[in-house]
C-alpha cells in the first residue's frame, strides 16, 4: 500500500445489506440492467455494459478495475455526479492512494464482497466531502468479469442524499 495523497473527506461506516433492500429507484434501475445482462455466466462482462443504455444512471456509475496479486482497486471511471458532489476527480487513481487506511478499510468492504462473493451487494452510510455537509450515501455494487468466474471490474452505482 503506497502513502494516501490527504483528501478532504469523512467516511461513516458502511452497512452492507442486500440488493433487495434497495430504496433508490435509479440504483434498482441499474441492478435490473445488470441483471439483463448476466447470461449463463451469472455476471456480465465489461464488454457487455453499454453506456448508451445506462442513460437513466450514468452520471452516477464508478467503475472500479480490480488487480490481483497483490489485491488492489483503480478508480477506471467516475461519473460526473459523483464528480461534481465529492468535489474531485480521482480518475484513474488506484484507491490506497487517494484515502487514508481507515477510509480505504470502511470503502472496500463491499468491494471485497463482491470479489469474494461474485454478487452484487448495497451499501449505505454517511461521507462528508471538501466542506460539504454531511449526505446519505446508497450504493450498488455490481460485479463484472471477462472470464465469468473472477470479478475484474466493478460497476458501483451511488445514491446521495443531499
């Protein structure tokens, strides 16, 4: 793990619950497309996932490259909600870079999930970016995989609640 760069930014702790306890309808969205597109894999491929037909939930999609050996997480693509809410643009940074442990602990959990797990899971807690206010955050996280058996990129789809 490489020194973080010092961001603005207080992260709550993340609860992670099931897809099927999501509130959000741009995030149930987002899962029913997912879904569209499994196949007999059980999670689509990068390839696969169309930006034209995202439309509806783009501007709020992270997609997050997963590296093995060691285990690390590049942020690939940030859409500009998430941009223009966090008050940054962390774009093709790798995550143990951008925050400190602790707040690189309580973000990669659900991350870790959906490698370990191959399924996509939601997740919810508070985050405060560069003076911001404090805002609910739900998140989708969605795996994708070149192969159908190792996640290699995940789809997060976030909510804010400002």
């Amino acid at each position: 793990m490489r020194m973080p760069r010092t961001i603005k930014a207080q992260i709550s702790q993340r609860q992670l619950s099931s897809v099927a306890e999501l509130q959000n309808p741009k995030l149930i969205d987002a899962l029913a497309y997912w879904k569209s597109k499994c196949g007999d894999n059980g999670m689509p491929s990068r390839s696969e996932i169309d930006p034209i037909e995202m439309r509806p939930f783009l501007n709020r999609i992270i997609l997050v490259d997963v590296e093995k050996d060691p285990q690390r997480y590049i942020f690939r693509l940030i859409g500009t909600l998430i941009t223009s809410t966090t008050g940054r643009d962390v774009t093709g940074q790798y995550l143990d870079e951008v925050y400190t442990e602790s707040q690189y602990n309580l973000l990669t959990v659900s991350l870790d999930h959906v490698v370990e797990t191959r399924k996509p899971c939601r997740t919810t807690g508070s985050a405060s970016f560069v003076d911001k206010d404090f805002v609910a955050v739900e998140a989708l996280d969605l795996p994708l995989s070149t192969d159908g058996t190792d996640v290699n990129v995940i789809l997060r789809v976030i909510s804010f609640n400002v």
